[in-house]
C-alpha cells in the first residue's frame, strides 16, 4: 500500500487536477479507437486464461508443455503478419488459453486454502491495472517512457536472483525479496508499456493484437505475485489459528 499511495502522492505533488483530464485530448480519436480494440481484445485474452485454468483444474492439463505451449503460440504470432488478422487472433487467445492452464496448479492450490483469496488477488489486479494504465494515459506524453532501461534492468536483475534462488536454495526473505521486487518491476511496465502503446499508436502502429499481448502478460505478471502474496498471508494466518488453538 506504501507504494500505491507515494505513487499518487508523486502525482498530486505534480498537478494532479482536473485539468489532467485534458491529456485525453491529446489523444486522437485514430488513437482512442485503437486502445477500445486493445483493451477489448486484453479481455478477450483474460477470459481465455481463465478457460485455460477451469480446463487445467477438470482435466490436470497445465505443466510444462502448455508452458512451452503458450512460448510457442507467442513466437508464431510474431511471425504472422498483421494483415492475417483473425489467424493473429486465434494465436492470442490459444496462448493466453495455454498460460491460463500453465497457472491452473497455482489457481487450484489457492482454491484448495481459500478461494477468497483467488477472488481478492484478481480484483486487486484488476484495481493497480486499470489506475496505472490511466495514470500513464493521463500523464504528459512522454513522461514515462524513460522507465523502460530502468525496468529492464530491474527484470534483469530479477531474473539472475531466481536463478541463484534456484540454484543455491534461497530463504524466506530471499523469496520475498523476489516477489515483491518482480510485482513492482510488473506494475512499473504497466505504467511504460500503456504510455509505449500509445506513442507507437500516434506514430501509425495500431497493432492491437501485438499491443493486447504486451498488457496481457503485465497482467498476469502482477496477477500471479500478488496471488501468492495472499496465499502466504492466508496460509501464515491459518498456522497462528492452529497454534493458538493447541495452545488453549
């Protein structure tokens, strides 16, 4: 919470007002009516996620090869050109279908603990996305396309810390410190990638499909850190409840 509210905090300091509402106008209505298929097509990709996941929790689908799966669906896409627009598509909806699955076993367990929890991470999720996303639509053009080599760098860094996790076993801070560092590096490309979109859309890219993959793994980026966020909250707090009823 610390972060969301230095973040509006930084924006009020900035001239957070009414008027900020008039960068909407520097938007043009080409521009506008291609966030509408961004975003409509991002949901199309959620909904197949979650199909993904109710299949995974039916049938046990989800594991490596829908992984490799949902990696294989993204490389052919970018490899089909934008004119085949139906078959690009297709190809969105399969992989976010396929990610879905891939998530299913961390879905499932949260179901098994506390299915509150699924409903809170994903509402949650759902409230950073959508003020982010609007903060960067809000703010100058511009403004925060310099995150991009800062985020970078931090997903680098990220990553090698997973590997070292991996590799040499990590502690409970060290996996902390990879969750919640990944969720802020995760919200962060939110904020860039909204602002990345809309300046590639003023310059003639309305690639919507491309555009909805990139906010789709956002998404599901800060989707599953603050799952299992809650999931260790939830399962730290059964254990108190369990201790203080043997000690009574």
């Amino acid at each position: 919470m610390d972060a969301f509210t230095s973040f509006f905090d930084s924006q009020s300091r900035a001239g957070w007002s009414y008027d900020t509402l008039k960068n909407f106008r520097e938007i043009s209505p080409v521009v506008q009516t291609h966030l509408k298929k961004v975003y409509l097509t991002l949901c199309c990709a959620l909904v197949a996620s979650a199909a993904g996941a109710y299949l995974h929790i039916l049938w046990n689908i989800g594991g490596l090869l829908t992984t490799f799966g949902c990696m294989g669906s993204v490389v052919w896409l970018s490899f089909v050109p934008p004119h085949q627009e139906q078959k690009r598509v297709a190809l969105l909806l399969a992989s976010a279908a396929l990610q879905g699955a891939s998530v299913g076993p961390l879905i499932e367990l949260a179901i098994e603990i506390d299915p509150g929890v699924l409903v809170s991470a994903f509402v949650g999720t759902a409230v950073a996305f959508c003020c982010f996303s609007g903060a960067a639509m809000l703010a100058r053009r511009r403004e925060y396309l310099y995150l991009g080599g800062l985020l970078s760098s931090s997903l680098s860094m990220l990553l090698w810390l997973h590997v070292a996790c991996s590799i040499f076993g990590g502690s409970t801070a060290l996996f902390k410190m990879e969750i919640y560092f990944g969720l802020l590096a995760f919200v962060g490309y939110v904020v860039f990638d909204t602002q990345d979109i809309i300046e590639k859309a003023h310059s003639g890219d309305l690639d919507y499909v491309n555009h909805a993959l990139t906010l789709f793994i956002d998404f599901v980026g800060v989707f599953i850190r603050i799952l299992v966020i809650m999931l260790k909250n939830s399962i730290e707090k059964n254990g108190d409840k369990k201790k203080k009823k043997r000690s009574d």
